[in-house]
C-alpha cells in the first residue's frame, strides 16, 4: 500500500511539471504556468501527507 502512494506522489509531481510546461508553453503566460502546477502540486501535498501519517501511525504501534 506504500508503495503505491510513493507511485501516486511521483506521478503527481510529474502531472505538476507536465501541466505547467504544457499551459505555459501553448499561452505563454505566467499565470498558466500557476494554474499548471495547482492540481499536481495539491496531489503532491495529500499524498505527502498521506504517507507521512502512515509512518507515524506504525512508529505509535512499536511504542
């Protein structure tokens, strides 16, 4: 199960610099290249988060 959250978190950060290269390039815009990065960065964040709750979760469980 932990490994597939490392996969999501990577492919999020892969949705993060696809999208912001592809909005940025095809507008040419700054605010393109924000609104690119948004959704892989959120991605990133939850399952950042994810992950670190699940290795504090099993620290708890060994005390």
């Amino acid at each position: 199960m932990i490994y597939l959250f490392e996969f999501f978190k990577g492919a999020s950060l892969a949705l993060m610099l696809f999208g912001a290269l592809f909005l940025f390039f095809k507008f040419n815009s700054f605010f393109y290249l924000c609104m690119g990065i948004t959704p892989g960065l959120l991605l990133a964040l939850i399952f950042t988060l994810i992950l670190e709750n699940h290795e504090l979760k099993n620290k708890l469980k060994q005390n």
